[in-house]
C-alpha cells in the first residue's frame, strides 16, 4: 500500500471514529419516548388529544433541563384501532426507533397485540386509554394509568339499581372493551337481584339493526344499556330503535357521549345516562394545563381525562428515569414500588402489583349542554 493510500484509509478511518463517537455523543443526549396512538379514523382526533397532551408534558420537563441534562424526544407512530396496526407502530417504535417508553394510546385489541414484544424487550408501555380486563393481565411491562373498564360496568349497574330500573336489556358491539363492560356490568345487576331480559351482540360495522331492535323491542325493557367501541354503531341502533318505536331510558359509556359524529346521528343526546371516567377536574395543576392546552392548540382538550392520565403517564415514566437512570427495567420496578397514592391531574391513586390504577367512574345524564353527576 502507497504512503498516499495510506495516509486517505487512516483519514477514513479517523473520519468514521468521530462519526461514531458524535453519534453516542448525540444518543446520550437524547431520551425517546413512543406514542403509539389512533391518527386515523374514527377516532384520530382522540389520538392527537393524546399527541398533543405528551408534547406539552415533554416540553414541559425539557423547559427545566430535560432529566440531568437529557432532553426528552417523542416518536409518534398512528396504531389505527385494530390489533394489526397497533402491533405494526409498537413493532417499529421498539425495532426500528428503539425507545424503551412508550405511551400506548390505542384500543384494547392494539394493547394486547403489543403486549408480547414490550414484555419480550423490557420496554415500559404506559396506556392511558385502555382499561380491560385483559390488559389488567397482559403482561409485566405494560402498566394502565386509564380508569377500569370492570368498573364502568359495576358502577353504570348500580346507577341502574339506585334509580330503580327493573328489566335492563344490553346491546353491545364485539370489541374487548367494550365486552368487559357488560359483562361487570350484568355480572353486578345479577348479585343485586335485577334481571337482564334482553343481551344482545353486533359486530363493528354493522349498519342494519333491525333483528336486534325487534328483539329488544319485544323484551319490553324500561332500560337499555348501549356499548359500541367508537359510539357510531351505539348511535345507528338508537336511531333505528327510536323509529321502531323503543323508548327505554338510555345508560351508555363516555366513547358514546363525546364522539361529536353520535351526535350528528342522533341530533340530543339529551336525557342520556354515561359512565364518565373521574379524574381531578378542579386542581389547581389541573385547570393550569387545560389553560396552557387550550392556549397552545387554540381549542379545549376533547377528552379531558385521557389528556390528565396521558399527562401523568408521562410525568411519571420522567420521574423514574430521573430517580434511576436510563434503564427500562429499572424504571419498571421502581414505578411498581414507588407509584402509591400518588397525585397527579387524575386524582391521588396507585398502581397495583401488575401496574394497573385503581381509578372508577362518575355516572352522569346529559341535560342541554350540561352533564349533571347523579348523586
């Protein structure tokens, strides 16, 4: 080899060196955090609430120096509503863009089919959405800051119960969340004595409700209790029962109330009962992040609670990190150990031993404008 070609490879060489050391250099600076959430249909609007919520909690901890010095990066990825796309953005946040803490927005079928490759990694999925039994199970690395779906289904039965209904049917569309619904839901009315004469199933999609509207209509409930996943399906068969002639007094959960599209279906909501998933709405930290939301975005957040747990999902995977370092299993066991009684924009709750939140519901009717809690 020349004394020129040699003098060019170790040039090379000395080139690639400080390449590679910048490039650790830069990733020792930098902190990812995923998002996988719903950026495209029905509910994206849902996912941005959740996008925009996690900026301003990074923006936030990056104003004050980042944790000792590393500045927070979000890595968003659309997880669509199904199981497939769900699995796709976890795949591709985990393989590809190797963040150790991702932010789980999406459905329960997403969660789930995510949960074998952030436990298989050792990567902390935080869902501050979904609340199924099955993620409650789902594995070691995935914690739920989202309030439970068993107890949307216990506390929407015993607002039945209080209010004295008697002969309840349920129409609900197959979906995980919102079979673990009716299901807490007639499993408690069943220990409370009061009967379910009519149980009733759709798939998604389904647009012609007529079989199950002429079942329940014949069942003669003075209550029906109304699931779909994105409230469209709820709001077709209410419809289509309305012409038909049904006029049973109406429970449903939040999905139903604040899917602006139910309401252009249905023209009132008015008079409906919907289990509300609690969070602290009257905090002072509380009602100062919904001011800088509002602020910052021009328009109010759409689902208040899931911008609150997003926001302490994200708070509290920050303080793990500044507590233990950069390690996702660490980060793992000391919110396991660490997360009780904690307050955040939710409310004072903990995390259990598989990290699901012990947070419930508030039952409230639409009246106008207005959601009115029932005492």
């Amino acid at each position: 080899m020349s004394k020129a070609l040699k003098i060019i490879v170790g040039v090379i060489i000395i080139l690639l060196v400080i390449v590679f050391v910048s490039n650790k250099s830069q990733d020792k600076g930098i902190i990812k955090i995923g998002v996988s959430t719903i950026l495209s249909g029905d509910w994206a609007a849902l996912g941005q609430n959740i996008v925009n919520t996690s900026k301003l909690a990074v923006e936030e901890i990056n104003s004050k120096g980042g944790i000792d010095g590393k500045m927070l990066e979000l890595v968003v990825e659309d997880a669509g509503l199904d199981s497939k796309t769900g699995l796709s953005a976890t795949q591709k946040l985990v393989n590809i863009d190797k963040v150790k803490y991702i932010i789980g927005g999406t459905s329960s079928n997403g969660t789930l089919a995510s949960a074998p490759i952030v436990n298989q990694s050792q990567v902390v999925y935080m869902t501050p959405v979904t609340g199924g039994s099955n993620i409650d199970n789902a594995g070691e690395y995935v914690f739920r800051t989202a309030n439970s779906d068993l107890l949307a289904g216990r506390d929407l039965a015993n607002a039945v119960a209080k209010l004295g209904y008697k002969k309840i049917a349920t129409v609900t569309e197959v979906t995980e969340y919102t079979m673990d619904i009716k299901k807490s839901f007639e499993q408690t009315l069943l220990g409370k004595g009061i009967q379910v004469i009519s149980s009733e199933e759709f798939q998604p999609d389904t647009i012609d409700f007529r079989t199950i509207v002429a079942k329940v209509k014949s069942a003669q409930p003075d209550a029906i209790l109304i699931l779909s996943q994105t409230g469209i399906g709820g709001a077709q068969f209410v419809r289509q029962a309305k012409e038909a002639g049904v006029n049973a007094q109406l429970f449903s959960d939040f999905t139903f109330i604040s899917n602006s599209d139910v309401k252009k279906l249905l023209l009132s909501l008015d008079g409906i009962y919907f289990a509300d998933p609690a969070y602290d709405v009257n905090s002072v930290e509380s009602k100062d992040f919904f001011k800088r939301y509002e602020e910052t975005y021009k328009m109010p957040s759409q689902i208040p609670f899931h911008s609150a747990s997003t926001y302490d999902s994200v708070m509290m995977i920050a303080t793990a990190i500044r507590e233990v370092g950069d390690d996702s299993d660490e980060v793992h066991d000391w919110l396991l150990k660490n997360v009780k009684n904690h307050r955040g924009l939710m409310g004072t709750y903990s995390l259990d031993e598989k990290g699901n939140s012990d947070l419930g519901f508030i039952i409230k009717q639409v009246k106008g404008n207005e959601f009115i809690e029932v005492k």
